[in-house]
C-alpha cells in the first residue's frame, strides 16, 4: 500500500505542469501608468504605449525570477497632445536625449503571502540610475488559453520621487512622488516568437 501511494505521488510530480520558463511580455497586454498629483488640485494619470521586456520565472522557485523592461518614452500618452509633447521636452523626460527608461531586476523577496513578491531592481531614468523595490502580485501562471502556451500574469506598483533622477521643474507644485503601477500578460519566449512569424495563406 505504501509503495503504491508512493509511486502514485511520484508519477504526480512527473506529469504535473511545471511553469518555469523564459517570457516575453506580450505589449498588448502590458501597460505601465503613472500618476501625479498637479498643484494639490487633480491627480492626473498617463501610460506608455511601447514597452518592451523578458521574464525569467520558475514558479516553484520564485526569488530565482529576473526581469528586464525597457520603455520608449516618446511613446508616452496622456490623452493631452500638447501634454504629452510638453512631457518629452528636456524639462521632463528628455525623451531625444534619453529614449528609453529600463529596469533590470537585482533581488527577488517573498512578500507577505505565496502570490506577493519584492523585486528590487536598477531603475535608468533621465541618464540616471537608481535603486527601485517593485511591490509584486503574481495573478495567474497556467497555460494562457488563447496562447496555447505558458504565461504569467501580474501587477506590480512603487512609488518614485523624479527630483532623485534629476526631473525638477515645478517641484512641489507638481509633486515630486510619482506613482507608477504596472499590468502585464508573458507568455513563453518561443510561443511569443512563434506568434510573429507570417501565417501561411490557405
């Protein structure tokens, strides 16, 4: 009886799915928004619309997990055209100068319960580079079913204060804290690269 319960066991182990894989962030199903607050009057929000990243995860291992974002910050959006053209200048972004924002994870910490997670990381900003902690919820790691492959999902926040990366003007008026909250769908590397290739007519 004990070795039947024990191959049983064993023979779970085998055939259960195990996600740990290289992602792809999937770009239509990311979204990275930050949030300020405009002369103590209204909290205005704006997101970026290309971004870009890879996800190295192993559920049953998850402080092993590295991740790697890039963002074009030309791509920002705030729904206010003259806003957003304002936001590149070099009184805020700089985005000719500096295109591109990135994050590359440094330490992976569990947090309070199985599906919370501390991801440190280097945060490159305006030619400057600082340490950021990214409060992490894992929403889902399962086979995606559309995708037909492995895929996590999760939303991740922090707060930054733009002084530290040499973005000043109209501090305090315009505060300095900015709220950045992240969504994203990754789907497994090679299912992602898959996805891209031309389909066959007919």
């Amino acid at each position: 009886m004990i070795r039947r319960l024990a191959l049983s066991a064993a023979l779970a182990l085998v055939t259960a799915p195990v996600f740990a894989a290289s992602y792809t962030l999937d770009p239509g199903h990311t979204q990275v928004v930050f949030t300020w607050n405009h002369f103590g009057y209204s909290n205005p929000t704006a997101q970026f619309g290309k971004v870009e990243g890879t996800l190295e995860f192993d559920q049953a291992n998850p402080t092993k997990a590295v991740v790697d974002v890039k963002i074009a910050l030309a791509s920002v959006n705030s729904n206010v055209p003259k806003l957003d053209e304002h936001l590149q200048k070099d009184e805020f972004f700089d985005s000719a100068k500096f295109p591109e924002a990135t994050f590359k994870s440094t330490k992976v910490e569990k947090g309070a319960s199985a599906d919370k997670l501390k991801v440190t990381g280097d945060l490159t900003l305006h030619g400057v580079t600082k340490p950021v902690v990214l409060d992490v919820t894992v929403n889902k790691v399962g086979e995606h079913p559309m995708r037909k492959a492995p895929a996590a999902g999760f939303d991740a926040g922090t707060t930054i204060k733009r002084s530290e990366f040499g973005i000043t003007k109209y501090v305090p008026m315009i505060s300095d804290d900015i709220k950045i909250h992240i969504t994203s769908e990754a789907i497994d590397s090679k299912a992602y690269a898959e996805s891209l290739k031309p389909q066959p007519k007919g």
